[in-house]
C-alpha cells in the first residue's frame, strides 16, 4: 500500500488546481460512539462518552450551501489524548460542485484538540458519479467551536 518508511500522509502529494469552489456546511446530525478507552477515564455530554485517551466514531451529515450545494454523510475515526490527536474520515457527498451535479468522496486526514479541529480534505480519484467523475481536488479546513452559520470550505479543484 505504501513505500517502505511512507506515511499515509506522505503519499498524497500536493497538486495544483486552476478552479475554485466556495462553500459553507453546517453539521445536520452528528452521533458519536465510543470504539476503545484506553484507561476508563473520559466525561459524558449529552448521550455521548468522550474518552481522555481512546477511540470514537461519528457519524456525520453535513448540508452545503454555495459553489457546493449538497448533502454528505461521512463516518469519522476520531482518537482523544491530551494533545493534538489525528483525526480521519470518509465523505461521501452527493449535489454540485460549481454547477456539475453527481458524487464523489472525500478523504479526511487532520487532528483535533479541545479546541479545534484542521484537516487536509481529498477528492478520492475513482470514486465520483455524474458530472464529478472526474473531480480532483483537495481543500484545507479549521474547524474552532460551534457556530450555527457553519464553516467555511474551499475546493481547489479540476475536472479533467
């Protein structure tokens, strides 16, 4: 899968796009489960255990509006520790992007905190239907608190 001594992060090298899709998503659902608590300590909100180290899964729908106008769903891996800890998901987005209606599927791969979440997004080639099969792109995204009006997100993108 990977070179010796390559990291996943290492394998996705860093393209460049000439187009540009500005969007904004905010969270439609979002339920997350425990997978494994390192050492049985962690606090609860809501119906929702977070472990101060271990594992969860989410899963997640996001609505977007603007040059991406659509819904996902995405299954999150999240890891807990006392610093930053990575962070990884698939997306599985279905509407348009700049007026090319279909599907495609995004890669996450980020870190989180207490206070934030950064990921580096990714188009995953081979996987999009319509007017996105051929949709290569990658976006960077931050995440601090909550905030009703949603996040921004911006595609670097092509069509090729």
């Amino acid at each position: 899968m990977f070179k010796t001594g390559e990291s996943a992060a290492a394998s996705f090298v860093a393209m460049s796009y000439q187009q540009k899709a500005a969007a904004r998503f905010t969270v439609a659902a979002w339920s997350e489960h425990l997978v494994v608590d390192i050492d049985g300590e962690g606090t609860t909100a809501g119906d929702a255990y977070y472990p101060n180290r271990g594992i969860t899964r989410a899963e997640v729908r996001y609505a977007y509006t603007g040059e991406i106008e659509g819904t996902s769903t995405l299954t999150y891996l999240i890891s807990y520790k006392a610093d930053a800890a990575p962070v990884l998901a698939f997306e599985h987005f279905e509407g348009s992007i700049a007026g090319h209606e279909g599907s495609c599927v995004f890669q996450h791969l980020g870190h989180q905190d207490k206070a934030s979440v950064s990921a580096h997004v990714q188009v995953v080639p081979g996987m999009g239907t319509g007017g996105l099969e051929n949709l290569r792109g990658e976006a960077d995204l931050t995440i601090a608190g909550h905030h009703e009006e949603g996040y921004e997100l911006v595609l670097t993108y092509s069509l090729t």
